[in-house]
C-alpha cells in the first residue's frame, strides 16, 4: 500500500538512478542535473520528463527540439534558423557600430535601415556586398 502511495503521489519525484526522493519536480530535475544521470526536458509534452541520454539523443532528431533552449520547432528548418540567430556566436561584425550578427542578411539589413547618420558610407558597405565579382581578378577568369 504505501509503495503505490510513493508511486502515485504527486508529493514524490523519485529519481530512477538512485531512488532520491524530490518534494517537487524542481529539486528533482536540479537533483538530475547536477548528477548528470538523466536529461531533464520542461517542454516536450503537458508534462515534465526524464530521459536517458540514448532516447534523448534520438527524440531530440524526431521532435525538432533545441537543447539549447528546451523548444521544439515546426518545420524542421525552423530549428535551424532559431539556433543560428540566437545560440551560434556573431560572424559578423558592423564597421560603423559594435553590433555583431549571426548571419549575413542581419547585418544587411543593420545597415539598410539607416542607424547611422553616415549614410554614404552605409550606402558604399551596402554596394560593396552586392558587387559581382571583379573579371580582372586571374582566379575567375
């Protein structure tokens, strides 16, 4: 009787790797993290879970989640766009202002929309990006 108490009661959060008993999913998850056994995940049903890190790997590749963020994304490619704008570092850096950015339309965009009151040189960086390559240049031919 009192282990389907333990079982089935809300109060208890019971880690799988050695039995610790959280009063709240919080303490259990911090508990799991800072052990390192289990993979917490907040966000992936109405739910909290525990993974083990080989199905985790895997349901991380069928759900579209992030493990940066703990999100899921619909498409796929949605995913891939979200992690390079938010979790991969600047590649770009703007030469008027400190500003750094993850991808090159961001910075292009930066500069079309005029947050300098140096306008002609806003407008060269904008040219120079859409220049075609020069044809005295003996690699192109």
């Amino acid at each position: 009787m009192f282990s389907k108490h333990l079982r089935d009661s809300g109060a208890h959060n019971f880690c799988p790797e050695c039995s610790y008993d959280a009063t709240f999913w919080y303490g259990l998850s911090d508990h799991c993290r800072d052990r390192g056994s289990c993979i917490v995940s907040d966000g992936c049903t109405t739910r909290q879970e525990l993974w083990c890190p080989d199905s985790y790997r895997q349901h991380v590749q069928d759900a579209n989640f992030c493990r940066h963020c703990d999100r899921h994304y619909e498409p796929p490619s949605n995913l891939t766009h979200w992690h390079k704008l938010t979790h991969c570092s600047p590649q770009y850096e703007c030469s008027i202002c400190p500003r750094q950015f993850t991808t090159y339309g961001r910075i292009m965009i930066h500069y079309e929309a005029g947050h300098c009151t140096d306008a002609i040189r806003v407008n060269e960086l904008v040219a120079r990006c859409y220049q075609w390559p020069s044809t005295s240049n003996p690699a192109i031919g």
